[in-house]
C-alpha cells in the first residue's frame, strides 16, 4: 500500500485521497495519466525518469538538451518524485512542461500516452515498471538512458550506464553520462577566499559516520595543521552541534577558515566551486557527482578499497585508504611526494578523459537519433 506510482488499484486510490485532502489535485490527475502537453501545436517528447535525485537530475538535463535541439516539438518531463532545487533549469527551457508523472496501472500509462501522443519516450536513469516497459516495447520511438538495473526488453536503443549491464538491445557503449554533468567552476575565487594564505592547501572528505569524520579530524590538525579540511554528507548534521570550531559555509561571511577550523559543506553546489584548487578529497560513501567533479578539476581521489566505482578503469586509479589513518597517510604523501602526485593526478585524469569521450559520443548520438524521429 505503499507505493503511490505502482500499479496496485487499492493503493493507488488510498493515495489519490490523500492528495486531494492536502491540496495535492495536479498530482492526483497525473497519476490517473491526466497529464497536459506543453504546446498544442507540437507534438511533444515524453522524458520519464523516477524518483531518485540521480533520476531527475539526469532527466532535467536530456530534457533541456532535447528542447533545444528540436525547436518542432515540445517536451515533457516526468518524474516519480520532485526535488524543486533540480528543477529550476527547465524554468528557462522553451517548450518544455514538467510535472508528475503517471502511475504503473495500465490504463493510466495508456492514457497518458493517448492524450499525449508524443513522437516517442525516453527513460531517464530508473528502471521502467512492468506496464511502462509493454507500452515502450509497443511504441516506434523509445530510448532507455542509464537503467540502475539490467532491463530485458526492446527499445529502439538502451545507453547503459556501469551500474548495470545491457541486457536488452541494441546497446550503445557503456558510460556514465553524469561524467558530463559534473564540471567544475572555472575560477577559484571562493577557494582563494577561504584558505587565505597561498601555502594552505584544501582537503575534503565525505562520508556519513561522524565519528568516522572527527577522528580525521583530529588526525588532520596534528599532521596537517596548516591546511583546510571540508567535510560533506550526512555526517555534517551531527558535527555543526558539537564543536565550537566548526565554521558552515552555509553561514561563511567570506573571510580566510582560521587554523584548526573544521569546514562543513553543508548545501549542494560547494565542491563544483571549490574544486579548482583542491588537493584531494576522500570519499568514504559512494558519489558518483563528486568522483567526477574531483576527476575533472584535477584533485587527487581516494576511497575505501571496498568501494564501488563507476569502472574497473576508474577503480584503479583511485588510492585506496581504508581507514582514517590511511587518508592522512595518502593525503601526508601526496602533499609532499611531487613526483608520485603528479603520477596518480595523470592516472585520474586519463581515465576522466576517456569516460567522457565516450558519454559524450553516446550523447551525441542520443539527440541526434531523436531529431531524426518523426
């Protein structure tokens, strides 16, 4: 009875109810299929993605790059639940409407297909629930973009991501197309700002555990006392309460971390700003958005030797450090070994360079196969 999009009758109406006693009708009529086209004149594209952040960020993006490109057609994006702080791009995409999207039971996927009657469907970045999956396998044009679970079905073309392998077909080559997403600032201002003095250097970790992240902590002044440390993910909450040498760039008034100061990023967006001129950053959970905006800026990476990677290519270039004292170990060499820095900075950015090469071949070759669609 839980799930609001699936294809379950009674739990459907239990949350249709409820949507309607709070407000929520727009969200009730989508998930009957009642959903509006963008432009009555053009016949829209339909993107679908889930309810992942992952999901709709990558939905977002192939929404915009595809209104673009088709000026004869509208686009309409559609996601399983909405993050308002990724959808503010579309604001500024022409022809372009997004909303709720439909639930799985049959007869609301078909209307919303009947009264959209789109030039063809993209998956964005989710798994397509049974009856979704049927109307793709039914229709001349649909296209599955980065599943996180293998798909056996047909689609005009899938473009497998590394999560999962391509078992349905014709498969484009595997790549992650966040790899395309994830660029850093092209200026350091903020980061000048922040360590101050040019011999500080500005390390990062991220992780949940925040006892995991005060340990590092106190590693980090006894062997690096002079430099930054900025922490992100979960174990931020927990660590702004309890020490009074915690500095928020939430709250930052744009003056030098003084030393011994414990940063915490603790709003999106600060990596892509900060990674200019960051010498390494660690990542004890898995982020794929923060692997390759670190790739990309030239900053060292490290994670656990368990962790998952987006490739094998990309596992083995990173240093492994399993513990705290291993990432003050990496972070203590790599600040003052020049010669073995500047090999893993080259190992990194080889694989970097490849990756997107081959995202933004798949890319390519998605919005142009769709421009050819009518």
């Amino acid at each position: 009875m839980i799930d609001p999009c699936g294809r379950f009758l009674p739990a459907l109406l239990v949350h249709d109810l409820r949507d309607r006693l709070h407000g929520r009708s727009r969200r009730a009529n989508a998930r009957w299929g009642r959903l509006q086209r963008p432009d009555a004149q053009r016949r829209p594209l339909w993107i679908v993605s889930g309810a992942s952040r992952a999901s709709v960020r990558l939905g977002v993006e192939l929404t915009r790059a595809l209104a673009t490109r088709r000026t004869d057609a509208s686009a309409l994006f559609t996601y399983e639940a909405e993050h308002q702080d990724l959808l503010g791009p579309l604001a500024r995409s022409p022809r372009t409407r997004w909303s709720y999207g439909p639930s799985d039971y049959v007869r609301a996927v078909q209307a919303a297909w009947h009264r959209l009657a789109p030039l063809g469907i993209v998956i964005a970045g989710v798994t397509p629930r049974p009856n979704l999956l049927a109307l793709c396998e039914g229709v001349r044009h649909a296209l599955l973009v980065a599943p996180p679970q293998p798909v056996s079905g047909r689609f005009e073309r899938i473009y497998p991501s590394h999560v999962a392998t391509c078992s349905g077909g014709p498969c484009a080559p595997q790549a992650d197309l966040s790899v395309l997403l994830d660029t850093p600032a092209e200026h350091a201002d903020s980061t000048r700002v922040l360590i101050g003095a040019a011999a500080r250097r500005l390390w990062w970790w991220h992780g949940a555990d925040p006892t995991a992240a005060k340990r590092l902590y106190a590693l980090f002044r006894g062997h690096l006392p002079d430099d930054v440390l900025i922490v992100s993910g979960e174990a931020c909450a927990s660590l702004a309460a309890e020490s009074a040498t915690v500095m928020r760039l939430s709250a930052w008034e744009r003056v030098p971390a003084p030393p011994g100061t414990l940063v915490l990023a603790d709003e999106p967006g600060w990596l892509a700003a900060l990674t200019p001129s960051l010498s390494g950053i660690h990542l004890a959970v898995e982020q794929a958005d923060f692997l390759w905006q670190a790739l990309a800026g030239g900053a060292i990476v490290s994670a656990p030797e368990f962790a998952h990677a987006p490739s094998p290519e990309v596992a083995a270039s990173l240093l492994h450090a399993c513990d705290e004292n291993d990432v003050i170990a990496a972070w203590t060499r790599m600040g003052t070994d020049a010669a073995a820095r500047d090999r893993v900075q080259q190992a990194q950015r080889a694989v970097y360079a490849a990756e997107n090469r081959v995202a933004l071949a798949n890319a390519t070759e998605l919005i142009e196969r769709v421009c050819r669609w009518r």
